[in-house]
C-alpha cells in the first residue's frame, strides 16, 4: 500500500480508502447487507494496508454503521481511522446533535470518531448549521476527545464551497466528488486545489463516478480511445491512477462491492504515486473524457457566464443532468436528479425566451432550443 500526505494532519492516510456505501447485498435488497462477505472484504482490505474506513447514517438505509461497528471488532478498530457524519438534513436544532453523534458512537462500538464530517454540505445545511452554533458543539467534542478531526462532505456549486471552506478557520479536512469526467462540477478541480493551499486534506469520493467510469464495455468511441493507451489497465485503473497522480488528493474513496473490485482497487492502489503517470498516459485520459464528452447533447463547459437567469433557470445544471443521462444511458435516473435538485419554477421550462443567456454564453450555445430538449427528455 502506498501512504499520502493529508493537508496539514499529521495522518498518511493509504491511497485508498473503503467507502461503506455499496456493500454486497443479499438479493439486491439495500439494507440487507451480505454480512460475512462485506467482513471478509473489508478485513482484508485493512489487512492489506487500508487504514481509512468512511460510512454515515443513512449508508444501507441505516445498517452500514453498526455494521461497520461489527466489523472493527477482534483488533481492527485500532488498525484504522473512521469516518462517519453528521446527518444534515435530519438535524433541526442543536440538541439534534448529541442524540445523533451519541447513537452513531454506540453503533460504531467506539468512544471516538477520527474524521468526522458534517454530510453533503450545501447552503441550507450549512445556514442551518450556523444558527444552531454547530462549531460550539464540535469543538466542544474535540476537547473531550470524541471527535479527532472535523471536515464536510460537499453537494452544491462551487461558490458554495468556497463560503463554507473559508467560513471555518479549523477544518481539517473535507470530501468532495471529483473524477476525471467531473473536473468542473461542484467543488470540482477549483475546489481541490483551493482546499489544498489551506492546507486541507481532501478526501475524494466517487472516484468512478459510482461505477460508470468503470464500466468494461464503454460506448464504442471511448472504446477506442482506450485501446490507443500504452497501459493495458481496465478502465476503473485508467480512473483511479488519474486521481492519485494529483498532489492535491488526499486519499481515493471506493465503495467496493465485490471481492474483485477491492482486489482490483488495492493492486492499483500499491501501483500509484503523485506525478507517476507520463504525459501519453495523461493524453490517454484527455482523449477518453473527450470521447465521452462527443457523446453529451450539449457542448455546456459549466462556466455559468449564463447565470443568472432573469427567470431564474439553473441553465448550466439542467445541461449537466441531461449529458449525464445521455452520456451514461440513464434517461430514469436524470429524471429523478431532475425532479429532485432543480424546484419546478427553476427548471428549463421556466424559461422565456428572452435570449440574454444566449448573448453571453462564450459557447454561442443555442440555450433556449437545448432547454426545451432537456425539458422534453427529463421532464
Ligand atoms: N459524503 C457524501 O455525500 C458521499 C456521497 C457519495 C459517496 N460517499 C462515500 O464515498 C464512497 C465512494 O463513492 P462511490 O461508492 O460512489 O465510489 P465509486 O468508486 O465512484 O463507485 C463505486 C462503484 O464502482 C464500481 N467499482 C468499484 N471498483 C471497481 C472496479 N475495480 N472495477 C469495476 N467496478 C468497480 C462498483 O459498481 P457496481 O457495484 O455497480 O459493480 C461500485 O459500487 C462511498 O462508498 C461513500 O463512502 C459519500
Ligand atoms: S432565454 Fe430563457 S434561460 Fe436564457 S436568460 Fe432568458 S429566460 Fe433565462
Ligand atoms: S454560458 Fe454557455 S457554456 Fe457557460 S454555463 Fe451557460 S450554457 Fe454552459
């Protein structure tokens, strides 16, 4: 296993860690967790070097935590540091907070939690936050010795981001989403190295992007740009080795199911290092996103030179679920990400048509004619 510096922790996390999110189930049932499997593939992973364990309250609709609680037991809890969170949309005042933290100290079966962050930070949770003095109760915790070190976890646009990681001066550490095909989205490439020049460590999740960037029959274009690499690697390696090549990036979370993939993982895992890749294999990448970006309806960069909308129409969001269930065949779930992230009176047919956003975009993106594409597709 190879070990990476954090920020200004004093703590080498391992280049992986295990996301307890996407354990193996029994009959496809979320909260039915195949218990002696998910054990013996998070064992052997620690027994291989992994020393970062990350879960949260809602992970298998609740049975993650006290199954990782399970898992630690005969020796394993001090073979690692373990990550949980607050669960912000749960949290309505600040008593909320001992009852949760309490319970998840008692599901974990320990009496301490060494990263522990507040769950997918936006700006209503972390408004919220404010108002009940969160940091109050935090520190507070740290002085006891409960909490070793406190982080985020991020869901919002980047200016979001950029509030709330300058809005505390003690993080430690924070977790965002960031994968070779997410380089501009949420906390995106700006975030990382924004957190990592205030000495942040950055814990990255959805490395491939929830397993789609790890799919071993890609779209035929992507297909090829594969087969012009150098390296033989399997498309989940390609991913992986991306991000561990960044100095920036703390350490890689993988919600593994399988054996083979925590096998896979932990191989390319042992293989990695900042600035390893050579500049064909760094091209190998630039061609793969570039192929799968042909595949997106629309040509949007995310710069948002479009915003705001006078009708108050998120433009570049929108265009970002739409490529996205595009791109990744997956015309259900953007209707789901549609519905649930953008309100009704923000969403594309809310539009009316009166051409500022086109005027601006740098692009020279048809905007109101791509609206009412996405509209039709996810609405
Ligand atoms: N804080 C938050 O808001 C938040 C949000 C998301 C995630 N997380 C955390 O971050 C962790 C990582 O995110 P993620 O689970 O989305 O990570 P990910 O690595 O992007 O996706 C995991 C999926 O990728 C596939 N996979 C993994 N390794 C593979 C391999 N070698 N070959 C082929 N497929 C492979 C599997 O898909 P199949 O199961 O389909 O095979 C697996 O379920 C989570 O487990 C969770 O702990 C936190
Ligand atoms: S054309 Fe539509 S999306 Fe563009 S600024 Fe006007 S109302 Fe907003
Ligand atoms: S200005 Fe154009 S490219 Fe930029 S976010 Fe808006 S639609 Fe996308």
């Amino acid at each position: 296993m190879n070990y990476r510096n954090f920020g200004n922790i004093d703590f080498k996390p391992s280049a992986l860690g295990f996301g307890c999110m996407r354990l193996p189930q029994l009959e496809g049932e979320d909260n039915r967790i195949d218990e002696p499997e998910a054990t013996r593939m998070i064992r052997h992973a620690i027994d291989q070097g992994v020393n970062y364990i990350d879960t949260a309250w809602p992970y298998h609709q609740g049975e993650s935590e006290p199954l990782v609680g399970r898992i630690l037991q005969d020796g394993y809890r001090e073979k690692v540091a373990l990550a949980t969170k607050m669960p912000s949309w749960l949290v309505e005042k600040s008593e909320d907070l001992d009852h949760f933290f309490n319970s998840q100290l008692e599901r974990l079966q320990t009496d301490h939690i060494d990263f522990y962050l507040l769950h997918a930070l936006n700006q209503g949770h972390w408004d919220k936050y404010l108002s009940i003095k969160v940091f109050d109760w935090a520190e507070k915790q740290m002085a006891d010795g409960k909490i070793r070190h406190l982080g985020f976890s991020f869901h919002d646009e980047f200016p979001v981001f950029e509030r709330i990681l300058k809005g505390y001066d003690y993080w430690d550490f924070c977790q965002i989403q960031y994968n070779y095909m997410d380089t501009n989205y949420q906390a995106g490439e700006r975030g990382l190295k924004m957190a990592a020049e205030r000495g942040i460590g950055v814990v990255v999740m959805e490395p491939l992007k929830g397993g789609k960037l790890a799919i071993e029959e890609p779209p035929q274009v992507v297909k090829q740009a594969f087969s012009k690499a150098v390296k033989d690697w399997k498309p989940a390696e390609w991913a992986l080795q991306w991000l561990w090549n960044q100095p920036e990036v703390g350490l890689v979370l993988s919600g593994m199911s399988t054996m083979e993939q925590v096998e896979l993982n932990l191989q390319s895992a042992s293989r990695s290092g900042v600035n390893s890749l050579s500049p064909e294999e760094v091209q190998t990448i630039k061609d793969v996103r570039q192929s799968w970006q042909g595949l997106a309806p629309v040509a949007c960069t995310h710069c948002e030179y479009c915003l705001p909308c006078p009708s108050g129409v998120l433009i570049p969001q929108i265009f970002a679920i739409y490529n996205n269930a595009v791109m990744y065949d997956q015309q259900g779930r953007g209707k789901r990400v549609y519905e649930s992230d953008i309100p009704a009176e923000r969403q594309a047919d809310a539009c009316v048509e009166c051409g500022t956003c086109e005027e601006l975009c740098p692009q020279n993106l048809t905007i109101i004619e791509y609206l009412k594409d996405a509209h039709q597709y996810l609405g």
